[in-house]
C-alpha cells in the first residue's frame, strides 16, 4: 500500500508524530510525507488540504491517505466534498478500526488540535495503530460481514453516481486556488513521477 500524511499546516507540530506512528504501524508500506512542514513556502488550509488528497487519490499516486486538522472535523468533511475521496473522523482507536473494517475508505482524519497532553499523543498513535491493524474492508462485527460490505459497496456506489469527475471539478476552481494546489511541489512531484492516470497529469502540465 502506498501509504500519503500530510495535514494542515495549523497543525505542523503533529506532523512527526503523525509520521512517526504510521511508519511503526503500516508494515510493507511506502510512506509519503507531505508535511505540511516549516519548509513549505506558503501555509495550506484543510480546504487546500483536501483538494491536494483527492490529486493524490485520482492519479493513484497513493492509495491511502492519514491527514487532519485542529478538530478533524473541517478536513473530514472537506475530503468528503471531493469526488472519489471517502474520508472517515477518527477521535479514537475505536472509530479509526470500525472506519477501516465497515467503511473501506482512502482518507482519515485525526484531530490534532485537541487534548495532545502525554495521553493525547498515546491517543493518536492508537488510533493509527487500529486504522492498519487488519486489512481493511473485512467487516465488523464478522458474523455481519456480508450486509456490511454490501452496504459499502452501496454507498460507495452512490457517491460516485452523485458527484462530477475529479478533473471536472478542477476546471471550475478559481485560479488562485489552481495556483495555491500547483505550488504544493512534492505532492506534484509524486503525481508526475508515480501517478498511473494519465489525465491528471497532463491536466497538471497544461496549467502550471
């Protein structure tokens, strides 16, 4: 699994924590961190965040994203607004395993702003232990296994009925926005160099 971390940068502090955890806990998989980091020129908003994870997602430059922002709740439900992202809220171990098993999705945010004392960063590192601890979409509970997939499956369905093309959505965005996604140059850099679609790559050549 090609495996992407990268938050808002109000919460650039959490970033290694972040890293740290998921390179421990998701074995056989490539990392990308993305920061946001100190050495980024501009700072990126959860809503800047979002647009970038579903790049990241429809080039299929990675399969998985770990993101978040101060509540977890402005990046989950900007992630959500982006065709062919789904993206769970995970305050606990807990939510982070059901998300994963039941929900099958490509994105999860943690709240990063609240409660990081010594047990909010234990908190976190639980969390992210439950997202990889099973291969996901295996249902939960098991004996419910196959409504539960079926159920997914659904949803999933609908999504993807309901919403425009990713590159669809692209050309409506203001430029400045264009601009501001474009300038996130390592996220650009994978798109490019490991995407497998081609037409967001080209996409990307033509207004850059």
């Amino acid at each position: 699994m090609n495996i992407a971390i990268i938050q808002a940068t109000s919460q650039i502090n959490k970033n290694q924590l972040i890293y740290t955890a998921v390179k421990k806990y998701a074995l056989k998989s490539q990392i990308y961190n993305f920061g946001c980091s100190k050495s980024d020129v501009r700072s990126y908003s959860y809503v800047d965040i979002s647009l970038l994870i579903g790049l990241l997602l429809a080039s299929e430059s990675v399969d998985f994203v770990v993101t978040g922002c101060s509540s977890g709740q402005g990046m989950m439900l900007a992630c959500n607004s982006i065709p062919g992202v789904l993206c769970g809220y995970a305050p606990t171990p807990k939510d982070a395993y059901l998300f994963a098993q039941i929900n099958n999705g490509n994105a999860i945010s943690l709240p990063l702003g609240e409660d990081y004392t010594y047990t909010g960063a234990d908190n976190l590192e639980q969390t992210i232990a439950s997202v990889f601890c099973e291969p996901f979409g295996e249902g939960y509970p098991k004996s419910e296994k196959e409504r539960k997939l079926k159920d997914t499956a659904l949803l999933k369905k609908i999504r993807s009925q309901s919403q425009v093309g990713f590159l669809d959505l692209l050309d409506q965005l203001d430029r400045e926005l264009i601009h501001i996604i474009l300038g996130k140059d390592d996220v650009i850099r994978l798109v490019l160099t490991n995407g497998k679609n081609p037409d967001i790559a080209e996409w990307i050549r033509r207004n850059r």
